[in-house]
C-alpha cells in the first residue's frame, strides 16, 4: 500500500503536464540543503510552515493538567528531507524523513 508521500508524487506526476522533479535532500541547516549535488539556499526554497516552527505534537493529560508534551522540531542540520523542483530557481521541502 502506498504512504502518503507516495500518493502525493503520483497524484502530481499524473495530473500536471510539468514533470516535477522530486528528491531526497539534506539540510546543511535549518534553510537550506544539497539536491542532488546542488547547493540550495534559503531565497531558492519553499519550506512547509510545519517544518520551520516547532509544534505541538501530542498531549497527554491526567485530568485538567498536561503530564506530557511532545513537540516537532524545526529542521535542523542533517534532517532528510523530500524536495520537489517547482521551477528553473525554486525547490519546495515537503516532509521530513528517516
């Protein structure tokens, strides 16, 4: 069966004309990665807002009070990531992967 990044790739490679070039890449910081052997800076990405702030990801409560939170981080220097090729000059990071 195929995950949810799967299915975004297939839903975008057939419903456009544009063949979208999609990768894996590694963040050299928290704005910027290599591609493919390219260098991207931060004015060449688009990078998902779940990716930059950190989030609250889980809650567990005892009663009114939270006993246990647990966050997303932001993307960090050495974090895959799947890059997508939107133009000549600009990427967009969709997800972060293990």
């Amino acid at each position: 069966m195929a995950n949810g990044y799967e299915k975004i790739i297939d839903l975008l490679q057939r419903n456009n004309n544009f063949s979208y070039n999609i990768s894996k890449a590694t963040m050299d910081s928290n704005n910027t990665c290599t591609a493919n052997g390219l260098k991207l800076a931060s004015d060449d990405l688009l990078i998902a807002e779940h990716l930059s702030t950190k989030l609250v990801k889980d809650v567990v409560m005892n009663g009114e009070h939270a006993i246990t939170v647990t966050y997303t981080e932001p993307l960090k220097k050495g974090d895959t990531v799947i890059a997508v090729r939107l133009s000549e000059t600009k990427y967009a990071i969709l997800e972060r992967v293990k």
